[in-house]
C-alpha cells in the first residue's frame, strides 16, 4: 500500500510539475513565431538588460520597456537569429526587423499619433550607420484582433517625402546666397566661400525621435564646384508625423540650422 501511495503521489507531482511548465510556456498568446525559433515566453525578463557582456550572453534580452503599459522589447540574440520581440499585455509578437542591435537600442513610445485616442506603439531604430549616414525606421503598432497591426516609415520613405517639401533658390541678396524654404517657413544661407552649387542631397540621415509626437528630421547637405563628397552645414527639414490609415504622413515641415 505504502508503494502503491508513493507511486500515485509521484505522478501527482509529475502532472503538476508539467501543468507548470505548460502554464508558463501559455503565459502570453504567441503570435507570428518563426519556425526556427523556441522561446519560453514565462521565462522572459522584466528588468533591462544594459550591462553589454551579459547582454550577449542571453537569447533574448530586454532592450526597452513602459512597464505601466505593459510593454517590453527583446531583441533576438540566439545565434544566426534576428529580429525583435514585441510583448504587449498578454500577447507577444516577433518582428522580423534587422537592425544595429550591438551598436543601438529601440526608442520607444505610446501615443496617440492617430489624433482618433487609440494609443498605438512606436519604435525607432537604427538600421544603418557610417561615416556619413544615419538611418533609422520607424514602426508604428496597432494592437487589433489579438494581434500588432506594423505600420512602416522607412527611412527611404521619409528620405522621400523631404525632397518634395524643401525647396532651394538663389537669394537676390547676393551671389551664391540661398533661401532654403519649405511651405511653413524658410531659411537663407550663404555659400560664397564654398563655390558653385551643384546639387542637393537627402539620403545622408534620417532620424526619429519618439514621445508624445512623433518627428523626423532629414539632414540637407550640398555638393559643390567639383567636389564629389555632399557638405553638411548643419540644415535640416524636420516634421512630426501623424498616423493616418494605415499610412504615415508628415505634417509641419520646417527648415533648422544647427538643430534651432
């Protein structure tokens, strides 16, 4: 009898050892996992991993949270893996997104970027950098039917929409003086001491910064006379970005000298 009770209380524990373990691994509604990657998603922290030697040594270490929304990032760190997970309330999503994760963390932010007082998630990151450039996307999340809706703007796409909106022409004040304008307001600089200008260049950075608005910021730079290389001189053309459909669109262009 004695056996008997013993074997049966061990199978109680063996039950409730895996009823546990189930329990943990059903935390959170799993959402767009890829095949090739396991995580155990009771088993994800809460506190941010900022220490850079331990950092590498965890498949999946926090990055950037807003525990009073019950949002947290991780990066996937697991070897000849990618991307981010995105954990919002009880849902967590992977995100096949590429970006310096050695180098950078996510910024982000809620808000109501949609004027409609739906808060959505927004996340910055930097996907390249270099001598000369600095780019980053910016990922806008809705939380709908169980799941993120991604809403992109790439750098590409800002890169873009800033060539529309910036204007340039030869200020009557002066040779090689020039109004930089866009709708909204503009700016005169003189190139006197640079030679002949010959071209405008955009693709160079495009920044976002999240908060309470949203806005982007593209680096204007100038080739001139026989130079190849675009000169930074400090103008910018930057806007906030509004949510709009399923689409982002920028509002309030404005030209800045040296971040004024």
């Amino acid at each position: 009898m004695k056996k008997a009770i013993c074997a049966v209380f061990a199978a109680v524990l063996t039950m409730l050892s895996f009823y546990g373990c189930a329990s943990r691994l059903e935390k959170y509604k799993l959402v767009d996992m890829p095949e090739d990657i396991t995580v155990d998603a009771g088993g994800l922290s809460d506190e941010l991993q900022t220490d850079h030697d331990v950092y590498f040594s965890v498949d999946y270490p926090l990055v950037a949270s807003i525990p009073d929304k019950e949002v947290y990032v991780y990066d996937v760190n697991a070897t000849g893996k990618f991307g981010i997970f995105v954990r919002y309330k009880k849902t967590l999503q992977y995100f096949g997104w590429q970006y310096l994760n050695a180098t950078s963390t996510p910024e982000i932010s809620m808000g109501d970027y949609g004027g409609d007082g739906k808060e959505r998630l927004a996340i910055s990151l930097l996907k390249s950098i270099g001598e000369t450039n600095r780019n980053e996307d910016l990922h806008i999340l809705e939380y709908s039917g169980g799941k993120l809706v991604n809403i992109i703007y790439s750098a590409e796409a800002l890169e873009s929409d800033a060539k529309g909106m910036v204007n340039i022409a030869p200020d009557k004040s002066g040779e090689n003086i020039y109004r930089i304008y866009t709708a909204l307001n503009e700016k005169t600089m003189d190139f006197s001491d640079k030679g002949e200008l010959k071209g405008v260049y955009f693709t160079a950075v495009q920044d976002f910064t999240v908060g309470a608005t949203i806005y982007g910021e593209v680096s204007i730079r100038f080739v001139f006379g026989d130079e190849l290389t675009p000169v930074d001189l400090g103008a910018a053309l930057k806007v906030e970005v509004l949510l709009k459909g399923d689409a982002c669109i920028p509002v309030k262009p404005m030209i800045v000298i040296n971040g004024e």
